[in-house]
C-alpha cells in the first residue's frame, strides 16, 4: 500500500488548482450574484468548463474510460486528491464534469447500457452536454432500505410505464438535466426476495407524466441544481429504455455507489481542510481580551483535533480507493464495509470541523459571507444522504460480526481463566 501520488495525479493536481486560483476564484463572487439573480447556471460556466477540457482537466473519475472518450483514466487513488481540490469551491467540480450525481450515474452507464443508450445518454454526459439525475428516495417509505421502494414499473407492449413519487432527487433541477434514471418496483414481481425485485429505468425528462413538484430547501439552503420532488404519473417510455437486466436495479444501485462515496468523501475533506485554514487564519487576526483568539487553549485545542481528525479521516478514505482499485484481488466484502465507514466518518468529519470553525468565526460563521454555514449545512446533509450513519454502521458491524463468526472462538487463547492459571501448559522442549 502505497499512498504517495503517482507523477501523473500530482502534475494534474497542481494544474487543477492553478486553474481554480486562476479561473474560478475571481468568478466565486458573480457565480453568487447570477443565481441569486435567478441565472443559473451562469453563462461563464461553459466557457470555464470549454478551457478546462482544453487543459486537459476533464472527466478525471473513471478509470476505465475507453480510447475514444474524453478523460484522464485516473485510478480512484489518484483521482482523489483532484476531488478534494474541487471540494473547496462547491461548483468547481462541474467546470471539470466531475459533479454528482452525473459522475456516478456516467459509470453506471458506462458498465450497463446497450450501444444506443450509450450514444443518446453516455456520450452527451462525457463530454458535458447535458446533466441527469438519479432518482431512488421516495417520501412514502423508509428509503435507506432499497428493498421497501415503491414506485412501480410494469411492461405494456413494447413500452414500460412508471408510476410513484421520487423526493430529494439532487440535479434534476438544472436546466440541463435531461435524463433521470429511477429505480423502481417491477409490478410483476412475485419474488418475496426484495433484492431482485426492482430495475432501473432511463426516462427523458421531457417525457409526458414527469412532474418537477418543487425544489426542496435543504435546511433553508435553496441548491439551484435542486433536491426535487418529482412525480411519475404513467410515465411511458420504450421498452429499450430499460438499463441493465429486469430485477437488477437492487444489485446495479449498490454497484454505483463505491467510488461515488470516495469523491464525496474526498470533496468534504477539501471543505473541512479550508474551514480549518479559515479559523486558524481568523483566530490569528482576531483579538478579545487583550490577545489574539490563537492564544486561548481551547481554541488551540479546536484547531489540534480538526487537523488530526481530517488526516485520519484522508487516510482511511485513501486506503478505500486503493482498496476499490485493487478490483477482484480484494475481499468484496471488506470494500464494502470500508466504504461505508468512510462515509460516516467524512460526514461526521465535516460536522464537527466546521462547527467549531463557525465557533471561532463568532456571528460571521453564521452568514453567507464565508463558505462555513453552506458546508455545515452540507455536511449535516451528508449524514442522510447516500444512505443514514446508522446504515453504514449497520453495514460495518455485520461484517464484523461475520468475521468473528467464521472464526469464532478464536481469540479464546487470549484470556487467563482461573482454570488455565490452576494448569498453565508446560513448554516442550
Ligand atoms: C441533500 C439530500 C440529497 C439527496 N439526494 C438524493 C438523490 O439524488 N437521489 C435519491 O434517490 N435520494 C436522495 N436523497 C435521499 C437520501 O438518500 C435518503 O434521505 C436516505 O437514503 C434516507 O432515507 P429516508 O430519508 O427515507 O430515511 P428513512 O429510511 O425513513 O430513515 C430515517 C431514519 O431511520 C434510521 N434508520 C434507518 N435505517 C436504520 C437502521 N438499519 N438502523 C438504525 N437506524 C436506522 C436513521 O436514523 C434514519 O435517518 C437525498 C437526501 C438529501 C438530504
């Protein structure tokens, strides 16, 4: 295990951050204006994103991009500490086309879809043309459990028609966004068995019966790519718009979530690194009775367990994506089980780390003035989105529990019971 950069994702990371210093710093501030002014995206975005491409800074998440599309071919090791870089600026990540939810929807078209899904989805996707959304949450049912959804897809002929309602689908609010895959319950379902009972679909936006509801404020923070409601009244699409087998939704869902968690993971790192960097610089500048805040023990105290909490945090994350590079060399089941304890540990992460940055940032922490209150609010989403902390323990423990039982017993050898202190074993000679 080795986690030094490789001369290629070092070289990309520092063009990557010149770039944002050059580019997308000095637009922070009218990228704010224009969408409060309702533009969005802005108009500047296309430009930025033409010059990214250009530079070669595009599509730098999919390892295992093919000659003929556009991308860097990373590992998820290398790419990672692009994503954190991106992390800082919240809308960077799309200049570059490495942007949720399209990034994990791109890879699972890019291992599912037939060739002429690929051309009318895929490729638009790779090279920036449109954006999608990934439709699974619904309001009426726990959705942390996949297996309880109910939205219903049911074959007519040569169509399949949807019928249900989707809340907190992240994207389908921007006005490129042109493609929602959901996942639904197929109607003709007799399998008790909640894992193959459910398939993907790819629907047009525009197609008849999609209802764009509202766009749900997260915490009173109005994302203009929206967290929307949406709903599906027999909405009809072609029977070849299915993507991937029938009753493989379950299965493909989980298979799109790996190296997404590592990006969001990595993303929340770049947050929580510049909200440290923020409070240290403000508890230097700052003064309350008579020295600077950087004096005061607790303060210290903050800034010492945010910076020991983010390089764990990295390194744990790091280890996942080498882990998820390693393909079938690795136990499945550990990689899972890692994944989502990185999960839960980044969301926690950036709770705990931009709470106490808001703290020493006094009432300002608490204005849109600097980044903080935006990636509080973002990090508290983080804890329910792509699935609750509680899930992910769930997930961590089992594995656990499952390696204790294979093995059970094991670690008897470990206790000094009275009755092997009355009769120690006597070394052989
Ligand atoms: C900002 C944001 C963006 C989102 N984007 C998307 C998106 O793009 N597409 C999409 O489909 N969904 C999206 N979601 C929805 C998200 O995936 C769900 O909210 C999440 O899966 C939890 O489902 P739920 O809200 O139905 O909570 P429920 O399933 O009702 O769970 C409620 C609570 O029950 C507890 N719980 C659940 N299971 C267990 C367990 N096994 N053990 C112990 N406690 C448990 C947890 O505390 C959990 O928080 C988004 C959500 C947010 C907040």
């Amino acid at each position: 295990m080795d986690f030094a950069l490789s001369p290629l994702a070092l070289a990309l990371r520092d063009r990557l951050l010149a770039f944002m210093d050059r580019y997308l710093l000095p637009y922070n501030a009218a990228w704010h204006a224009a969408v409060a002014a309702g533009d969005y995206p802005p108009p500047f975005v296309e430009d930025l994103k033409a010059l990214a491409r250009e530079e070669g800074l595009w599509n730098l998440f999919l390892p295992t991009l093919r000659e003929d599309e556009p991308g860097t071919r990373l590992n998820n090791l290398d790419y990672a500490p692009l994503a954190e870089a991106m992390g800082r600026l919240p809308w960077a990540a799309e200049v570059f086309n490495c942007q949720a939810p399209d990034t994990g929807n791109i890879e699972l078209l890019h291992r599912f879809a037939t060739p002429a899904q690929r051309t009318r989805w895929l490729v638009p996707l790779l090279h920036g043309q449109m954006r999608s959304a990934f439709a699974m949450s619904e309001p009426d049912v726990a959705s942390s459990d996949p297996t309880n959804l109910q939205t219903t897809v049911r074959r007519e002929g040569d169509d399949l028609v949807l019928s249900g309602r989707k809340w907190f689908i992240t994207g389908a609010a921007h006005p490129h966004c042109q493609l929602l895959i959901v996942l639904c319950r197929n109607a003709d379902a007799d399998s008790e068995d909640g894992h193959h009972r459910h398939s993907m679909v790819l629907v047009p936006v525009n197609t008849p019966g999609v209802q764009i509801v509202r766009n749900i404020p997260v915490l009173h923070h109005h994302a203009p790519e929206g967290h929307c409601e949406i709903l599906l009244r027999s909405v009809r699409v072609p029977a070849d718009h299915l993507l991937g087998d029938w009753g493989a939704g379950f299965a493909m869902a989980q298979a799109r979530l790996g190296p997404g968690r590592v990006h969001h993971c990595m993303r929340s790192i770049g947050q929580c690194e510049l909200a440290l960097r923020l409070a240290t610089e403000r508890a230097l500048e700052r003064t309350a009775f008579g020295k600077p805040l950087a004096e005061q023990a607790n303060v210290q105290e903050w800034l010492a367990e945010s910076r020991i909490e983010i390089d764990q945090a990295r390194l744990l994350v790091l280890h996942a994506a080498w882990l998820l590079d390693q393909g079938d060399a690795v136990d499945a089941r550990s990689v899972r089980a890692q994944v989502a304890a990185i999960k839960l540990v980044a969301a926690r992460l950036q709770q705990r780390v931009v709470d106490r940055a808001m703290q020493v940032f006094g009432a300002m922490g608490m204005s849109p003035d600097t980044p903080l209150a935006a990636f509080w609010t973002w990090g508290r989403a983080l804890r329910l989105m792509d699935g609750p902390d509680e899930v992910h323990l769930r997930t961590v423990a089992r594995h656990e529990l499952a390696q204790a039982r294979a093995g059970l017993g094991a670690s008897a050898a470990y206790f000094t019971t009275p009755e092997q202190l009355r009769a120690p074993p006597h070394l052989s000679a």
